[in-house]
C-alpha cells in the first residue's frame, strides 16, 4: 500500500477560524475525514506543527521511506532554507500546497523557498489542492 505523508505548517492549526474568508470554514481535520475516503488503497498520514524544527524532524523521520509528501508551509515557504534543504536530502517526491493564490497576494508571498524542491505547486484551489497533489503522487 502506497503511504503518503500531509504535513502542514505554522497557523494552518487555525483552519476553519483563521481568516475564513481566505482559508475557508473548515478545519483540516474535518477535511481530512472527507479525504481518506477517496484513496482505500493508500495510508494516508497528517503532521502539522507550528515549530520549523519539528516539520524539519518529521521529514528526516519519514521522507525516505514514504511514496510522496504533499507540503503546506504555511509561512515557512515563504523563509526555510532548512525546510527546502530537507525536501532536498530525501527521497520521497513532494508536491507543494497554498490553500489561497500565494500570486494575488502580498508580494513577499510570491517566492517559495520550496518549489525548486518539490516536482510541482498547486496554489489557491481551497483545500481541495490536497486531493490533487495526492492524485499526482499516486500515479507516479
Ligand atoms: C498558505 C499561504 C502562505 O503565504 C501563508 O503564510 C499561510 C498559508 C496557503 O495555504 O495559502 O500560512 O500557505
């Protein structure tokens, strides 16, 4: 069975509170519970931290065992060297998320440290860029 890892960054805790009308009214955990139904055939497994160090951790811990990563920065995208050099270290390819068009808005969130690393970007769809990026991995 393919294993695929979500890892969420900094705030996206907040899902469903946190600036509804850029990030929507739902959680990610309720989000989640919709998602897993759509892939019976593949372990699907969340991280969401708010600590750079801790997303660092989790990729070292998993990302050379695992199908595919699907990464929502969160700020991070934006700052992390050390998240772009750990995408860099491992194996597992990566597909990159933003909820919202990083491109309409504040012009210090058009730059990713993370795209050269990750085999795509799947930006302002809503949620709904997670099933996709998942799609992707799993035909790889
Ligand atoms: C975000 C976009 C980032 O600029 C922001 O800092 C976030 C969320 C998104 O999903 O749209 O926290 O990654």
């Amino acid at each position: 069975m393919k294993q695929i890892l979500i890892i969420n960054g900094p705030n996206l805790n907040l899902l469903g509170k946190r600036e509804p009308t850029i990030y929507g009214n739902r959680s990610f955990e309720e989000y989640l519970e919709t998602l897993k139904p759509l892939f019976p055939d593949l372990q699907l497994r969340y991280f969401q931290s708010n600590h750079e160090g801790a997303l660092l951790d989790k990729i070292h811990e998993v990302g050379f065992n695992i199908d595919g990563i699907v990464i929502n920065a969160g700020a991070y995208t934006h700052t992390s060297v050390a998240l772009a050099d750990a995408l860099s270290a491992v194996t597992a390819p990566a597909v990159e998320v933003h909820i919202s068009n990083v491109h309409s808005r504040e012009a210090f969130r058009h730059h990713s440290y993370l795209t050269p690393k990750c085999k795509g970007v799947i930006a302002g769809l809503g949620l709904q860029g997670y099933e996709l990026a998942i799609r992707y991995l799993m035909a790889l």
